[in-house]
C-alpha cells in the first residue's frame, strides 16, 4: 500500500518543487498540493500532465484517484 509520503517523493524524484503536500490514507486515493517553477508558462492540463509524467506508471498500478491542486511559486505567493 502507497503511503502519502512516498506518493510525494516520487513526484519530487522528477519534478522540482518549492513546496508538495500529499494527503491520503486508504494507500489509492490521495490529494495533492504541488508548486513548482516547471508549471510556469503551462495550463492547468500541461502542469498535470508534468505531475503524472513524473509518476509514470505509477499511476496506473498504485494510483487508483489523484485530485491535484497546481499552482506556480508566484500563484503560490498569491493564494
């Protein structure tokens, strides 16, 4: 079962971020707060399809349902 903690690491592992907080406690479905300077210039889509690229197939085998909240550092700073 994939813990909140390890979901967070693997989407650091290969995607920058200045700030990641995963939620979740059932192993499948987790919320997550995700800012990073690679969402600068990207669409809400593009800046998903960064967070699932990072996740690869992940998503597929351990990820039942990931509900995502993306935000720039300066959307961030905003919020």
């Amino acid at each position: 079962m994939l813990s909140a903690e390890q979901l967070a690491n693997y989407i650091t592992q290969h995607l920058v971020c200045d700030h990641i907080k995963v939620l979740g406690d059932d192993g499948t479905h987790f919320e997550a707060i995700i800012v990073s300077p690679a969402f600068v210039g990207k669409s809400m889509v593009q800046q998903h399809q960064l967070v699932y690229a990072a996740l690869g197939d992940r998503m597929r085998a351990e990820i039942h349902a990931l509900s995502m909240r993306t935000y720039t550092p300066e959307q961030w700073q905003k919020s």
